[in-house]
C-alpha cells in the first residue's frame, strides 16, 4: 500500500472517538456503540498512540477533550459526514439518477431538436449535470475519438466507424428571405425563382455533406447559385439575411420563431436536406448517466 495511504489508525477509532466526543461519557458513548466500555477505552488509547497526542482528558467526575481531541472533532465531524453519504452518492450513479456528461452539438441542433431533449432529461434526471458545448462536426468527431466527450449531436453524414448513431432530425429545407424580398409575399418558392438572389452559406469543411446536397439541389433546378458570404458560426448567416444581404437555407422546425425582418418559405422541387444524428463510441458501453440521456434523447425502436 503506498505510504500516503498508511494510517495510525482506522475508520472505526474514529467513530468510537466521536462518540465519546459528543457524549463526554465513556458508558453513555460504549452503550451507543453497543461495545463493551473497556473495549472502547482500549480502542481510544489506540487512536491516541496512533496519533501521538492525548485526547481526552478523564477524571472520577468527568472527560473533557483536550486541545487536540477538540481539534480532531471539528475536522472528523464533515469526514464522516461525507464519508456516510457515499454509499448513496454511488448508487445513484450506478443507476443513472447522478452523473455528469459532456454533450456536443451544432448550431442547427439547438436551434431545432435539441432544447426539447434538454428539456425532457432535466425533468427525467434532474441529477445529471450536462457541459454542453457548440462545436463544428470535425472537433466533435475528434473529442469522441479522444473519449473528451460522451456524446455529439451533428449532420448525419459524418458518420465514422467506432460511433453509434440515432437519427434526431431529417427535414426538407425551405429558404429565409429578407421581409422585403420581392418574392416574399408568395407562399411557396422554386430554388429557380432565387437564381438572382444572392446566397449566404457556411464553409463546407463544416458540414460536407449538407452544402454538396445544397449545391446538387441548385444543379436540379438548373441554377448556378450566388454565394454572397459563407460565415460561420450559421447563427451569422441568418443575421446577415435579417441585415438584407442574401437568403439562406432553413429547415421548417428552426423557423417557427423568427425575427420581423425575415420570412420563411417553402420550396417545391429540389431543396437540400438536413440531417442530423446523435452519436457516442460503441465501446465502452455507455455508462449510466449515458444511458439515461440516450433514453430520453432517441429511444431505441421497439
């Protein structure tokens, strides 16, 4: 055992020691115990060697403690408070009503699935502490792989091998007009109608496979797109559209509360999709804090 870990003394003097520090009665402390009275004072005389320092005070009439014993009371009074509390504490972690998870997402997933799952689990498992935190799709691949992060939430397509995945969301886009866009009054559009309007995008390194779609569903309708900006995080873009400098590409579940600057329309014809999973490494299996926010945030069919 290493050294540090080598004690004068153990857990039950320590417990005897409270007792007949409470009592200041060493009959009263052995009757609590349920241990015989010279059992106890032999106990104490240990933990006092142990020490090296008298703890206690005796006299026919009356046991006070003395500096030391006050000392020792004050400091093992919150240890073995905390030391009870244990047994508790790791049940509940073992069963998945504590814990503490690291969660990852885009921009899109809190903007559409997400704060409903938040909402959910904090009611579910109000014990589970979440550290959520924005990120593109390569840092959260890269923190799962590294074992940084319990689990991400991002665009289907980057799904690699060594992760498990549930699909959150699979959605048509519609577009984001600026309120005085000449086409805003219609109810719905065609991506052809927009060949004039410029484009505000996101770098595709950020998500591949949602600007490849976004750049197929242009060639489908026979446009060639005007990329006026491509910024980041998406959050920007749908500023810039509010500030009248382009459209931009939302899904319906995102754009049911919007700013008077902008409107939402649907398309007909071709449209990108988005597409997003939650995803978390097939090995180790999930611990139960894991688990718990896997049940609640895409529940295995059947």
């Amino acid at each position: 055992m290493p050294r540090e870990y080598q004690f004068p003394f153990e857990l039950r003097h320590l417990v005897y020691f409270r007792e007949v520090a409470r009592t200041l009665h060493f009959r009263k402390a052995a009757e609590a115990l349920a241990v015989a009275q010279p059992a106890l004072s032999r106990q104490i005389a240990q933990l006092e060697t142990g020490l090296g320092a008298k703890l206690f005070v005796r006299s026919r009439r009356r046991v006070e403690l003395t500096a030391a014993g006050q000392a020792l009371a004050e400091r093992l009074e919150p240890l073995l408070r905390s030391l009870a509390t244990v047994p508790a504490e790791l049940s509940a972690l073992a069963s998945g009503e504590s814990g503490y998870l690291r969660v990852a997402f885009t921009g899109l997933a809190m903007a559409t699935v997400l704060p409903g799952i938040l909402r959910k689990f904090h009611r579910r498992f109000p014990g589970i502490r979440l550290a959520l935190n924005e990120s593109p799709t390569s840092a959260q691949l890269a923190a799962l792989a590294a074992g940084e992060l319990a689990c991400g939430v991002f665009p289907a397509d980057a799904v690699v091998p060594g992760l498990r995945t549930r699909q959150l969301l699979h959605e048509r886009n519609g577009v984001l007009l600026p309120a005085d866009h000449p086409l805003a009054h219609r109810a719905k559009l065609r991506l052809r109608e927009l060949a004039q309007t410029p484009f505000v995008l996101f770098p595709r390194t950020n998500n591949p496979g949602f600007y490849d779609r976004t750049l197929a569903a242009f060639a489908r309708a026979g446009v060639t797109p005007r990329i006026a900006e491509e910024v980041w995080p998406r959050a920007n873009g749908i500023g810039l559209v509010r500030a009248g400098l382009g459209a931009t590409f939302m899904c319906p579940s995102e754009a049911r509360h919007l700013p008077p600057e902008v409107v939402f329309k649907e398309l007909n014809g071709p449209a990108p999709e988005s597409r997003l999973v939650l995803g978390w490494k097939t090995t180790p299996e999930p611990d139960p804090a894991l688990a718990a926010f896997l049940a609640v945030a895409a529940p295995a069919p059947g």
